[in-house]
C-alpha cells in the first residue's frame, strides 16, 4: 500500500533558500529579487551535485563542465590548465609549444568514412591545431579487452599510420595493456600530441570583439549522426561518412588569409552549440546564429528530424569553427572554401555586445530562439 | 525536406501573422493554452511567439509526458530495475527525470541494467534476445504512446514471450484538461488541441470543452505553420462569438481518431481510480493499468513495487503556473528549491517548461532578444 515520505534534498534545499531569503534586501522588487538569487546561483562555481559518475558527465555539457571545473581543475590548478582549451600552450626556451590528450571510446569502432584509429590520430592534431601549432609528434596508448582480434588491432594500427602519415605527425611513443574480458569495449585509445607555434598568432576568446563573424568549415553532424546510425539501434539508412579528418591544413590557409582569427575550435563532442556558448560566456558576449546559413546535408536533417535531436548539438570530427575580425570575414570564406576540407564553410553568425553570455539563433521560419549549454547527452524525445 | 519545409515557410508565416494581428480587439489580452508537450518544443524550436502580437500570449500546458510522472513512479521504477536479471528500457527523455532519489541516469550508473528504446518493439527485441532476463518497459505518455504499448503486449502475448513486462505510467489528456477548466481562477480564453493524442482519440472528445466551458479548442499539428493558423482560428472564434471544437490538422487527424488503436488501449489496458501527477497533485480516472488479463505482462504486479509516495514540497506551485495564475518567479520554490538542476515540478523538469524556460532566460525580455538578433 501506498505511504508517504518526502525528497531529503527538496527538503535540505528549501531551508537554504528560505535562509538566504530571509537575508535578502527588501528595497528591491520581488521579481527583481528572484532573478537576483538566480544570478547569485549562475556565478557560482560549478558543483558537483551527483555521488556517482553519469554518462552525462562525459557528454560535453553542463554536467562535463562541472566535473572539470568542480574536481580537476580543484586539484590541479595552474595558469595553462585554468585557459581551459583544447591545447595547453607555453614556453621552452624559445620556442611555444602546444601539448594536448585525448581518448576515444567511439563505439561501433569502425564506421562509414573512418574508424578509432584515425579518428584517435585526427582528433589530437585537431586540438593542435586549433591552438595554432604545427602538429609535431603523437604518443598512443591502447587499452585492449582480453579477446579482442588481432585482426581488427593490425587495422586499426594501419588507418592510425596511414592518417599521421597524412597529417605529417609521427608517433613516437606508446603503451599497452590489456584488460580482463568484459572490462572494456574491444579497444580505447589515448593520444597525446605535441606541436609548434611558429606564427606569432595569439587566439583565444579574450580576443573577440563585438561586429566579429562566425564561421563553421563546412556541413554539421555528419560524425555523430553517422556514429548513431552505424550503432544499428534505429534501423535507418542513410548515405552519409563521418568528416573525420586533420584540420591544420586548412588552419594554416586560414591563417595566412585572414590573421584576424581571434579564435579557432574544432566542433566536437557537444556539436557546434556548445562551442558557441563557451565563446558568449568566456568572452560575454552574445552569438547570433542565423539558422538558414548553417551548413547540414539533407541526411542529417532527416536524421535529426526524426530521432527529435538538434544537429547543432551534434558531434563532427573534421569541421572548425572560427571567429574571425569581421573585416575580414569575406577573405576567411574565401580561404577556407578554396582547401578541399573547407569547400562547405560558410558565414553563420556574428558577435555583438548584447545579451552577454547567450546564444540566440534566428530560426529559418523567422523567430528567435536562445541555444543553451545542454545539460548531458541529447536525447531524443517521444514527443 | 518535403513535408516539412512548406510548413516552415517565412513569407506565409508574416502574412498569417498579419491576420493574426487584424483579428486581436484593441485592449484586449489573449491567453491559449498548449495543452501538448510537443506544440511547446515546435513553438520554442523555431521562435513562433516573435510572429504573435503582444496582446497573444501562449501558456503552457501539462502535457509532456515525462514532466508529469511523479517522483514516486519514477523510484518505483528503479526499485524495479535493481532487481536481479531485469532490463528496464525507457524513452531517451525519461532518463534524466528525477525522482526522490536519483533519474534513471543515476540508477544506470549505480549499477542497474537501464537502457534507451526508440519504441516499446525494441524493448520486447531485447526480450527476446535476452530470454534469461525480465525486460521492463517504462511505459509513459499520452494516448499518443499508449496504442503502441498496447500493441507490444498483444505482440508478447501471441508469441508467447514470457519475459516481457511493462510498467504502465500511460496517462490520458481529458482529465488533466478537465482538472485545469475546473480551476475557479483560470485565465485561458481557448486551447490547441494535443495533435498527436487526437490521430488516436479524434476530435469529438473535447467537445465538451466548448459545450460545457465555453472555451474554444483547434485541434493543431506541430509545424510552425499549423500552430499559428491554429492561434488565427482561435481569435476568429472569439471575433465572431464562436465557441466550437475545430480541426485544424486535418492532413493527420480524423474526427473519431483511431478506433483500432483505441480497440488495443481498450483490449489491454483500463482506468485507473486516480493516478498522481507531478505538480498537480491526484486526479481521478486520468491513468492506465494493465488488465487483470494481461497480469503477466504487468510489472506492478510481477514486482514487488515499493509504491512509496514522494510528496511534492507543498510550497510547489505548478498547478497554479500551468493555469497562468502565477508567473513562475512567484512560485514559491521557483530558484531556491527548484531549479533545472534539481527540478520539482513538471514546469522545470522539462527545458521548454514555463519555468525552465523563465529561469534561464527571464532575466531578458522576449523583445531584447528579438531586437539582439535583427541587428
């Protein structure tokens, strides 16, 4: 039979706020004074509220952004790791160095126009280059799962060779181990990467100014939502590869164009939303994004239709996002069409000084919306 | 994309809101209630109220399916999946809705077998590969779902799959529309119709609605195009001193829905005396359970469910903001107990709720955002 007990932490969180409400000035007005409590809650550091890892943590959002600010940086704090980019960057002797890590857990392991491999290769150089280095040398470490094919590692190895051979990288150093059977999925890799600065660029979001433009390289999605149809889980086809590919090519053609870039990313887990909203909070400042201008292949529109996710929250492999001195934007677009990875760029938005810290996006159909960090993983929604 | 984009089309939006403003009387305020969870995403998606005039304004109302699951129901659920050998598979968007102890993101994460499905044909697929395990399907929603869970059990039950259950969480729109008209201080002057729920029960249901309340309902698909011919056929109501049940979403819904998927809800499933709804508190005969027939597919009855109750904070208002009577920041919880990251009420469970929605965005005004992007 049915008894009654109540939630201990709407319990524990309503004598805070009554607490804090009890402190509160009363000359302002009681709308004013909420979305003063509100904005009090917003710049305060981000806290871990969950005992547990969830996969929320990994995908990029909130939930990954309060991990990292909430723990790591807690624990390791320093100047470079506090930039919080995609690469550190400092000195030795006279040269500026990049240096940066990431693992790949990508499930299936291949998929139409790439595998772990050279997905684990191109992603590292990308966050080189994206930092403004030459991508030097990688380190590559596997962790495989007792009875994973021998076959399927010499394949892996072949595509991660063959994409550091295209992207001019050596690997130079390496580890194994090996993991009980059931303990991970076949095969997970971590790269680390090193490069070298050699323009005298300096990019960041401290750069941006409002009347600067947005630019993406080309179509958006095509790796996540190639990942989510190669799972099989949702019985449709459709003709679409992921965009997995080294982007310091198509940097350094950027670049030498347009050495108005204040800030380079490449779009990847969180999509090119999530980009866009570390820019606006990082920089306060909003980001307009008109939705007709942004790139997507007919497939994943369709894709993204029917599963109810927003493709601008979906992962790509081989697409840069830039902010460019609006002067010239023209040049950057030029530039970036006329590599054979930036065909497809195209101007989708500009910076300006109002609101702070939002992303708001003209929709096709002509309204207004705001694009929010997400919480965890897009999920799809029933109705 | 063909059968999209021409119900997305700018230029037909400008002149429908062009009529839209020639049919509001001077002075005088409009509040329409979209009852349907998805008519709020389609409205918030592509920024359908910049098109509407200031005097039009859209309240949302209870009808996303996961917002409106109690936290009781949803540790019910996790009891369930903790026990040895069961899978419990549920839509994407009810993972992350919190129940009094943790969503099924954290339970999943403790160490229960929790996984997403597209369709409940999908978790009876995982039943039938997995024949040493008890598969539990979360099932929730409006009768836009229920069809389809019905369907599964009769499909379980014909191949003589015996590891197949469903925790049945259906609820039906009437009783909650109802629940809102009987509100001594409502302020709606009409409502779009749930589109989806209508290709099942039809139209006539609602007629009740104009007949006995005096509230107009347009009946309204989920295009941009189709919600705001739905606002004009509104406001033509009320300018002429109409007061009926319209359809509008003809291309999908027929005026007596679907009489094979109300057959199977019929078949499987029955009324419930009362069931709880987030922020709303009990309301009678507004939930399915499974027949005494069907017990071998019901996870209430397999299961030792703990049906512990987990009472709402009483100073939770979502009822009063559903029917427009308080703005949200005059909740009194809204921002101190109840936040998106530690949501109460339906209004803040899901990001489209009227309080989510003022939470994150409040402090800007709908026009200072328009004006941002027109620069």
């Amino acid at each position: 039979m049915t008894t009654e007990r109540t939630a201990g932490w709407a319990e524990r969180a309503m004598a805070e706020a009554e607490a804090t409400a009890e402190r509160e000035s009363g000359r302002l007005s009681p709308e004013q004074q909420v979305l003063q409590r509100i904005e009090r809650a917003r710049r305060r550091s981000p806290k871990i509220r969950e005992s547990r890892i969830t996969l929320a943590h990994g995908a990029g959002g909130k939930a990954t952004h309060s991990l990292i600010e909430g723990l790591f940086v807690e624990a390791f704090r320093n100047p470079t790791l506090e930039e919080l980019d995609d690469g550190a960057v400092f000195s030795v002797g006279s040269s500026r160095l990049a240096f940066t890590t990431d693992s790949y857990v990508v499930s299936p392991l291949f998929f139409p126009g790439g595998d772990i491999g050279d997905l684990a290769v191109n992603g590292t150089v990308n966050d080189l280059a994206v930092s403004g280095a030459r991508p030097l040398y990688l380190s590559a470490g596997f962790i495989l799962e007792e009875g994973f094919p021998i076959a399927d590692l010499r394949r892996i190895a072949t595509s991660m060779a063959a994409a550091a051979q295209r992207a001019g990288v050596q690997v130079v150093t390496g580890d194994t181990k090996v993991v009980q059977r059931g303990k991970a999925d076949g095969c997970y890799i971590n790269t680390a990467g090193v490069g070298v600065l050699e323009r005298p660029v300096s990019l960041g979001t401290a750069h941006i100014r409002p009347g600067d433009a947005v630019i993406v390289s080309g179509p958006i999605g095509d790796h996540g939502v190639t990942i989510m149809l190669a799972r099989g889980e949702l019985d449709i086809a459709a003709d679409l590869a992921s965009d997995t590919a080294a982007l310091h090519g198509l940097v350094d053609t950027l670049l030498d164009a347009a050495p108005g870039v204040r800030l380079l990313r490449d779009a990847t887990r969180g999509g090119v939303a999530t980009i866009l909203n570390e820019v606006a909070q990082a920089a306060q400042l909003a980001v307009i994004v008109d939705e007709s201008s942004v790139p997507m292949r007919p497939a994943v529109t369709g894709a993204c239709e029917l599963l109810g996710i927003d493709p601008l929250y979906v992962a790509c492999e081989g697409r840069l996002v830039t902010v460019v001195d609006g002067a010239q934007a023209e040049a950057a677009l030029a530039a970036l069409r006329g590599h054979p990875l930036g065909d497809g760029a195209a101007l989708i938005g500009r910076i300006t000084a109002d609101p702070p810290g939002m992303v708001l996006l003209r929709t096709a159909f002509g309204g207004t919306r705001v694009v929010d960090m997400l919480v965890g993983d897009p999920l799809p929604r029933i109705c | 994309m063909r059968f999209v984009d021409e119900y997305r089309d700018a230029d037909k939006a400008q002149a429908l809101a062009t009529q839209i403003a020639a049919l509001c009387e001077p002075g005088r305020q409009y509040k329409f209630m979209e009852v349907c969870g998805g008519h709020t995403h389609t409205i918030y998606k592509h920024g359908i109220e910049d098109y509407l005039p200031e005097s039009v304004s859209l309240v949302h109302g209870p009808g996303c399916p996961v917002c409106v699951i109690p936290m009781g129901r949803v540790d019910d659920a996790i009891a369930i999946a903790n026990e040895p050998g069961v899978i419990m598979t549920a839509f994407g968007d009810m993972m992350r809705v919190p129940g009094g102890n943790g969503s099924f993101l954290d339970a999943k994460a403790a160490g229960a077998d929790i996984r997403m499905v597209y369709s409940p044909l999908d978790a009876l697929k995982i039943a039938r590969t997995n024949p040493d395990r008890r598969v539990v399907f979360m099932a929730i929603g409006f009768e836009t779902t229920s069809p389809s869970t019905a369907m599964t059990v009769l499909r379980a039950a014909a191949e003589g799959i015996d590891n197949f259950s469903v925790f049945c969480n259906h609820v039906t729109i009437l009783p909650a529309i109802k629940a809102i008209l009987d509100s001594p201080d409502l302020r709606l002057d009409g409502f779009l119709g749930p589109g989806h729920v209508s290709t099942v029960i039809g139209c006539r249901p609602y007629e009740f609605i104009a007949r006995d309340y005096g509230k107009p309902l347009v009946c309204a698909g989920f295009e941009p195009l189709d919600l705001l011919q739905s606002v004009y056929l509104l406001l033509q109501q009320l300018a002429e001193g109409r007061c009926e049940v319209e359809n509008q979403y003809t291309r999908v819904v027929p005026w007596d829905g679907n009489l094979r998927a109300l057959e199977a809800i019929g078949q499987v499933m029955e009324l419930r005396p009362y069931f709880e709804w987030r922020g709303l508190g009990f309301i009678s005969h507004s939930a399915l359970r499974m027949r005494e027939e069907y017990a071998a597919y019901d996870a209430e009855r397999l299961f030792d469910v703990p049906g512990v109750r987990v009472a709402d904070p009483k100073a939770c208002q979502c009822g009063e903001v559903l029917k427009g009577v308080l703005k949200p920041w005059e909740c009194k919880v809204f921002g101190t107990a109840c936040t998106p990251e530690t949501p109460i009420g339906t209004c803040m469970v899901s990001s489209e709720g009227a309080c989510a929605a003022y939470y994150n965005f409040g402090r800007f005004t709908r026009q200072r955002l328009v004006e941002a992007t027109r620069v």
